[in-house]
C-alpha cells in the first residue's frame, strides 16, 4: 500500500544501503534521471551517471542542488543517513522557482539600467542649483541632501549590477580570509557611528580557519550588517557580534536589542529594494543592503538568515565554509 503510494508520487524518491545498492526508487526517479536500467538490489551506478548527484550521494551531503540538462530540469537533493542501514533520498523539483529567480534577476537588470538616466539628469540639475540665484543656507543643505542619497544609490545600484553579473565568476580568485580581523577592522571603521547613538557594542571573536573568500566582499557583509544593527538599536541599545568556527564552517552573527522586523515583513526582507514601513529614513539606507549581504554569501557558498522579534531585536547569523587546506 505505502510502496504503491510512494511509487506514484510525483517526488523522485530512492534509497540506498551503505555499500550503494538500490534498496527502493521510484517511477519519478526513473523519469527525472532516465534511468530506465534501475534495478533494486544492483548499484546505483550502474544506472545513474550525474556526477553532481553521486557526489551529494557518495559523501552523504545532507542537501544540494542539482542540474539535469537534458530535462532543463533542477531538483533540491534532500538525503537522510541512518549508520548501518543507508540513506533516503527524496527530491524536491525547484525548477520553477530557478526560473522566477532569473525572472527577477532580469528585472532588477533593467530597473537598474533605466534608473542610471533619471538619476543622472536628478545629479545635473541639483549641482546646477546654485547658478541660477542664490539659495538659503537650508535650500543648500537640502541640495547636498538629495546629491548625497543620489550618490549613494548609485554606487549601491553599482555594486548590486556587478554582483549580478559576477554572480557565475564568483568562486575564482578566493583567498584564506581571517573572518575576526575582518569584523575588527569593520568595527573600528564604524566606531563613531556607535559612538553617536551610545550604543554598547560586545565582540566575541574567536581564533579560527580562514573563511574561502574574497576579503572586500567579505567586509561588505559585515559592514552591511553592522550599519542595520546601528540603524534599527535605538541609542543606549546593546549589539553583540560574534564569531566561532562550527565544524568545516565560520559563523558570525549580529545581534541587536533594537526595533526588530514585523511577522508580516519578515520574507521579504532580503528583497532588492524591499524596506518596511518602519524602515529608517536616514541616510545609509535605500533597501538595498541586505540583498547585497545575501548575494555575496550565496556566491561564497553560504547562508544567511535572521531571527527576530518585534519591539525586542534581530539577531544576523551568516554561515561561510572554511578555507580548503
Ligand atoms: P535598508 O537600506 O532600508 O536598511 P536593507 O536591505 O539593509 O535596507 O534592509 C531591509 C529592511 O530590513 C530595512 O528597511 C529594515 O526595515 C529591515 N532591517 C534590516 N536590518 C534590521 C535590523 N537589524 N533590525 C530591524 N530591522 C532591520
């Protein structure tokens, strides 16, 4: 009853003994893979050749992702290990959301592209200001306002079509980076900026590996993080930053006892230009800083997330893998 049931499912579902013998597969296993050869009881390499499969398979990687090309096809590999008996593998296909995902990478490409016009003629005419009379002291301070928020977004929006279209490139040229060094520098260059909101800072850092990275992007992150937490701990708050290795990986996480994310904003914050309605209005913001922190760990092969609690604080935690010796 339960095999008939499994077998019908739409999922791609196997499982294997230690020794990589097919115990159970089932018919979408079988169309996803075309592994019209699949036996039970022969190995699962005498019918499926994807390398990438077979190597989340061989080293029991707990998730992945993987390709298949000829269907256009991609599936997230989820793999449960029992010592002694094997593991179950049950897949999950992401196809569709892979395409949302490029969908949404062309947009923001486009956006960005006629944003640069617009922005340009705003810049032109804000320096032109003072040719045409006079202006007050606040009229001044209002146009170094507008050329300040123009500038920045616009090396945001540099950064950000940069990071798109290095997206692929991301993992050449890395180097062993010292994640506490990092976070030491990062919050020295911060320091007045805590200073002005009295804000109690606590770093834990402690000696570990090198983190597999490019050291500027790196430090984007932090920064990123970092000038959140300023922004959202109202003066007097704490923020906690700490870093430790955990097994083959570096963690570092940014914790604050500020305003906190509502429920109801909580999904879309890693959004390119998302920003809640209690967003600040000051001056480092423009709903761009988080999308950028998410677009450099993923490329380093990381992930980040958050927690938290309305009126209470956030706490940042990103995950990096170590440097390969
Ligand atoms: P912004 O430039 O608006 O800060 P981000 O992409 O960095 O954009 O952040 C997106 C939104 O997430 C912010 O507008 C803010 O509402 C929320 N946010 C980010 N970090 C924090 C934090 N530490 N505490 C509370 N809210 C935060």
């Amino acid at each position: 009853m339960i095999e008939n049931w499994l077998n019908t499912a739409t999922t791609p579902m196997l499982a294997i003994d230690d020794a990589g013998i097919v115990i159970f597969f089932n018919q979408a296993l079988v169309q996803y893979f075309n592994a019209n050869t699949l036996q039970v009881g022969r190995p699962l390499t005498s019918a499926i050749v994807h390398p990438e499969f077979l190597r989340l398979i061989v080293n029991k990687i707990p998730q992945g992702e993987i390709h298949l090309p000829d269907f256009q096809r991609y599936l997230h590999v989820e793999l449960s290990h029992i010592t002694g008996l094997g593991s179950m593998v049950v897949m999950v296909d992401i196809t569709y959301f892979k395409q949302a995902e490029r969908l949404k990478r062309q947009v923001v490409t486009e956006v960005i592209r006629h944003l640069r016009s617009p922005m340009t003629a705003i810049m032109g005419y804000a320096e032109l200001m003072d040719r045409i009379g006079e202006i007050n002291a606040e009229q001044e301070s209002f146009v170094e306002k507008i050329m300040f928020n123009i500038n920045k977004m616009d090396r945001s929006l540099s950064e950000l079509s940069a990071l798109e279209a290095r997206a692929k490139e991301a993992t050449e040229d890395l180097q062993m980076v010292d994640m506490p060094m990092i976070v030491r520098y990062a919050v020295d260059g911060l320091m007045h900026a805590f200073e002005d909101k009295h804000h109690n800072i606590t770093l834990q850092l402690e000696p570990c590996n090198p983190v597999n990275g490019d050291p500027i992007r790196i430090r984007q992150i932090v920064n990123n993080l970092l000038q959140n937490a300023i922004e959202y701990t109202p003066q007097y708050g704490s923020i906690e930053i700490t870093v430790q290795e955990e097994g083959n990986t570096i963690v570092l996480t940014v914790a604050d006892d500020g305003i906190g994310i509502a429920k109801e904003d909580q999904p879309y914050i890693f959004d390119k230009f998302y920003r809640t309605h209690t967003a600040s209005n000051g001056d480092n913001t423009d709903g761009l800083g988080l999308s950028i922190v998410q677009h450099i760990v993923e490329q380093h092969g990381g992930r980040v997330w958050f927690e938290s609690q309305p009126g209470q604080g956030t706490t940042f935690s990103v995950v990096l893998p170590c440097h390969e010796a």
